[in-house]
C-alpha cells in the first residue's frame, strides 16, 4: 500500500510539473502585452551568455525590462548623440567647440575621428586628429656673399 501511495505522489507531482511547465510556456508564447515589442523579450534572452554579465543577472533584467514593458514603465532610447552635442556647446573657445563636435559627430573635413573601447570594457576613448597645413614662411632675399680675405703668405720659420 506504502508503494502505491508513492507511485500517486510521484505520478501526481510529474503531472504538477509538466502542467506548470506547459502553462508557463503558453503564458511566454502569448501575444505580448501593452507597451511590449513583439519578440524583443526574446532577443534580450538570446543575447544572455554572449556578452560579459552573468547569465542569471542577464535572465533577470530582461524579465524585469519585459515587466516595465508591460506597465508602460519603459520610455524610448535617450538621444546620446544630442546630449554630446549639447555638453560641447559648453566650450568657452569656438575652436574647442568646433573640435569637440568633430569627435562626436566623427570624421569631417580635415579632422578624422577614432572611437576605441566600450561600455562593456570600461569606457569609450574618443580622439579626433586635425591636420592643420601651415603656410610657406616668406622667402627673405638672400644675402649677398661677403668676398674672401685674400690668403695672407705664411710666415717663415724661426732659426
């Protein structure tokens, strides 16, 4: 009798489990909710395991982003670009201004623009090089060549 009562225990909780399993997979397959991007949840997961965070801290993020998601709680993406561009205005010389904004913006004119590192490594190093072509100094006229000394004779030995 004790092994039957386990045989229905044991049988009980699989189907427990595989009915919460299957519910749990109809629950994420469903339409997505109010303010969710249709397989967005999806992409976040796909990206956990291949960047540099946890796996579970990953899973977890992307959960609760979905949450905020669904309660209307996510804003757009901030516009990075713009707010760079508004911290150059800030610069006191037309100069700094102009080669802060070169930086931002990337290569224009005579300034080339070079983005290393990221977010994920520690930070991000922009340096912009600007090729200033100086002009020719003035060619003064050369001076006329001053004659040479006539060579003296040399004097004769002492006896």
């Amino acid at each position: 009798m004790k092994s039957t009562t386990r045989n229905t225990r044991s049988m009980l909780f699989a189907v427990l489990a595989v009915g919460s399993l299957a519910a749990s997979t109809a629950v994420s397959a469903a339409s997505p909710r109010r303010g969710e991007a249709p397989g967005i949840y999806q992409q976040e997961l796909a990206v956990c395991g291949h960047n540099q965070q946890d796996r579970a801290a990953c899973i977890r993020e992307a959960g609760a982003a979905r949450q905020a998601a669904a309660q209307g709680g996510l804003t757009s993406a901030p516009d990075y670009r713009a707010n760079a561009l508004a911290r150059c205005g800030l610069q006191q010389q037309p100069d700094d201004r102009a080669a802060c904004e070169a930086r931002v913006l990337g290569s224009s004119g005579n300034t080339q623009a070079n983005v290393d590192g990221s977010v994920m490594g520690g930070g991000v190093i922009r340096e912009s090089v600007t090729t200033i072509v100086m002009p020719a100094p003035a060619m003064a006229p050369e001076p006329m060549p001053m004659p040479r000394p006539m060579p003296q004779p040399m004097p004769a030995p002492l006896r």
